[in-house]
C-alpha cells in the first residue's frame, strides 16, 4: 500500500439486493463496478491506513504523543507487518468461511464490515483522551496496540478486495487504465495523510483518529455502488498475456518484498534522522512525503507511458533507484545539519519514490494480467508486501543490536543500510535465476 495505501464520497445503504450478472458479454460490462466508485474508496481509506500504517510512527515519535524509541518504533512496525500478512493471506480464507457459516455474505458486504471494524479501532484513541488516559501510561500503551495491531490485519484484507473489484471483468489496455489510475489515486492520498499529520502533531493527534472513525463510515456507505461481487476476470475477446509477462511477475515477486523491505526500513527512523537534523516535529512527516509526490507523478506517467510492458529494464531501473535513494535517505544525515544535506535527503527521498512506483506498477499490472482477478490474487500481492513490512525493521534491529554489542561502535545506520544491501544482493541473484528459468510453476497470483 499499497500498499499499497487507497478514495472519494458517497452513501446510502451498505446491503442493497445484489446485482445479478447478466451472462451475456454485451451486458457483462453491468457486472463490473463503476471505476468511481473503488476510486473514492480508494482515496478515502489510502489516508486512513496511510496515517495508521505508516505515519503513525511519526505519531509515536512525537514527544507530546507516546514519545516511542528509536527500538520501540522498530518493534511496533514488525508487528504491524506480520499482522498485515495476516490479514492479505486470509482474506480470501475469512470471506469463504463467512460464506459457510452466512450463505448470503457477499464480497461487498465483506467490505462493509471491514470499514465498520476500522471505524471501531479508529474510535479507540479519542475515547482513552476523553477517558484522560496518558499516552504513556498501561491503559493508553494498550489503546495503541489494539488500534494498530487491529488495524493491519484488517488494511491487508481490504487492499486484496478493493484490487479485485478494480480489475474484475476488465484486460488489456482497460486494465492498464484502471490500473494505473488507482495506483495515482491511492498513491496521492498518502502524501494529504502525511501533510496533515504535521498539523495533528502540533495540536490535537486525536483528533486524526476521530476523522478517520468519519472517512470509515462514508465508506461502508459507499459500497452501495459496488456490485455484489467483482466481475469474474476472464472477458471474452482478449488474447492471453505474452509469456514474458509471467516471466516478469515472477521476478517482480521477489523485488516488491525488497522494495517494501527498505520502505519499512526507513519508515521508523526517519524521523530520528530528520530530528537529528533538528527538523521541528511539526515538519518531519512533510519533509519526510518527500518520496510520495514523485511516487504519485511517476504512477500517473506510467499510466499515461506504456513502453515499460514486457521489458526487463522496469525491474533493473526500479530496484537501482531504491537502494540509491535508500541509501542516500540514511546515510546523507551523518554530513551534519546543513542546506546541503537537506537537498540531498530530498533528492534521494524523491528518487526512491520513482522507484518505488517503478516496481509497484509493474508488480501488480502483471500480477492482475497474468494471474486472476480474485481476491487470493490481490492476497498474494499484498502479503508480499507485508513480508516487506515485516523484515525492514528487523534491518534496524539489526544496526541497534550490532551498536549495543559494540560491533559497529555508533554507526547504526551504516549497519541498516549494510544489511539491506546484502538482502538486496541475495534477492537480486534470486531474481536473475528465475528470470533465467523460464515461467516456472507461479503463472497464477
């Protein structure tokens, strides 16, 4: 998230009667959901798990807020990341047993239930502040872990969802378009979260939350464009994908992981290293959306540009711009508080945004164009993610624990960036033998 993180308003009721699909392929085109539709969903419910997932570690930072370690931040994003595993791998698990135990639960009344359990979640904060419970205190540290442990699971069951909805019924140059207008549409909210975290941490961190328990029930509202369930993948007419394609998600496979591994690397101490630079608290988490506008421009000119399908040069460029920009993001805060340093975190920041988008795009047009449109497909692309979520704090850990032994002496950072580059070489070698061997036996997502 996303991650990817996802759009706009709407309402009436969550449980209209279901829309039939007509059989007939001239009349097919009424079984897929309007693109509107998962589009504001979209939108809306990318800055909610954009500020929960990802900028809540700005919040934990933050000295008027828990006022989290560097160590603690870590922790809380490996846990986040395995239960966002759990969520996007049993998604598709939870919506069959339902099915079992409610023979009328639909994906979108699935859907429904799921914005209703994170408006619940999101109410948690502002209750314990009207509660006058502390931050810090048993209570307040037991309100953030259900809110965010809460929270992931349920973000990586969404995500397989809305995908299925967004591709469903469509291929070929349709599904290019869908595609990657909901990856700049997802895409854009995440910076709007992050800017008004600044805000939020300044004055009212609580109130974030009791806006977004408000974006959470206008969704559930939304669902009422959404068809029942999304259109079956497979449309009359297409050509099946080119045998590159399956070649290129296998691949992608492995990058997207590395991607999000140096994504969640970097999410937790980046506001350590912008403090460092003595950045006001109120600025870290703008300075630090850096990488999300060019992310956003780069989605929108994929979108438009189609001369990356079918290439190896996508995987190569978009994984060389990461490391750089990963690199350059950690290690430029140790040239000192200066001008110069500060464009050069910017620069990075922004070059590992296009490559983030690189990567992304590619991932997931194969993922959907290849494989089906079902919500085992999107479960997959998104537990990918989640291993990424998972592994990249476990690179801090390891600059933390290599400088408490003594290994490193105080060159945490270098060590993180040490350990992802090794990661990186591993996955990189990994990738270069698949490519090699063919399609191998993963051509479904």
């Amino acid at each position: 998230m996303p991650g990817p993180a996802r759009c706009f308003p709407a309402l009436a009721m969550l449980h209209s009667p279901p829309t039939a699909a007509p059989s007939s392929s001239p009349a097919s085109a009424l079984a897929i959901t309007p693109l509107w539709a998962t589009l504001v969903f979209t939108f809306a419910n990318s800055i909610g798990t954009g500020l929960v997932n990802n900028g809540v570690f700005f919040l934990t930072k933050a000295e008027n807020g828990y006022a989290f370690s560097a160590v603690e931040n870590l922790w809380l994003a490996v846990a986040i990341g395995v239960m966002y595993i759990v969520g996007a791998k049993g998604a598709g698990p939870t919506l069959r047993l339902l099915r079992r135990r409610f023979p009328g639960m639909t994906s979108r009344a699935f859907l429904g239930l799921i914005m209703l359990l994170m408006a619940t979640l999101c109410a948690v904060p502002p209750v314990l502040g009207l509660m006058g419970v502390e931050y810090r205190s048993t209570l307040g540290l037991i309100g953030l872990g259900v809110l965010t442990l809460g929270y992931s699971p349920l973000s990586g069951a969404l995500w397989p969802m809305v995908e299925s909805y967004v591709s469903g019924g469509r291929r070929g140059a349709e599904l290019r378009s869908a595609i990657g207008i909901w990856n700049v549409v997802w895409s854009s909210a995440i910076p709007v979260a992050y800017w008004g975290m600044g805000g939020f941490i300044a004055s009212s961190t609580l109130l974030a939350f009791a806006v977004l328990v408000g974006v959470h029930i206008a969704s559930a509202m939304l669902t009422r464009w959404f068809r029942s369930e999304p259109a079956p993948h497979a449309v009359e007419g297409h050509e099946p994908a080119p045998a590159i394609y399956a070649r290129l998600l296998n691949v992608l496979r492995l990058l997207l992981p590395l991607a999000y591994v140096l994504t969640s690397a970097l999410g937790p101490i980046l506001p350590e290293l912008l403090g460092k630079l003595n950045v006001r608290a109120e600025w870290r988490p703008v300075i630090g959306s850096a990488w999300l506008v060019p992310r956003a421009i780069s989605f929108y000119v994929l979108q438009r540009w189609h001369g990356w399908h079918g290439t190896w040069a996508t995987p190569i460029v978009g994984t060389l711009l990461i490391f750089l920009g990963f690199a350059g993001a950690v290690l430029c805060p140790s040239l000192g508080d200066s001008t110069l340093t500060m464009t050069l975190i910017i620069a990075s920041l922004m070059c590992f945004g296009i490559g983030m988008a690189t990567l992304y795009s590619a991932a997931i047009y194969y993922a959907m164009e290849v494989g089906q449109s079902e919500v085992d497909a999107g479960g997959t692309h998104e537990a990918l993610i989640g291993i990424g979520y998972t592994v990249g704090p476990l690179c801090g850990l390891a600059g933390v624990g290599a400088v408490s032994a003594g290994m490193a002496g105080t060159y945490q950072h270098v060590v993180v960036v040490a350990v992802a580059g090794v990661l990186g070489l591993a996955t990189a070698a990994m990738a270069v033998r698949v490519a090699r061997r063919g399609t191998g036996s993963g051509n479904r997502h």
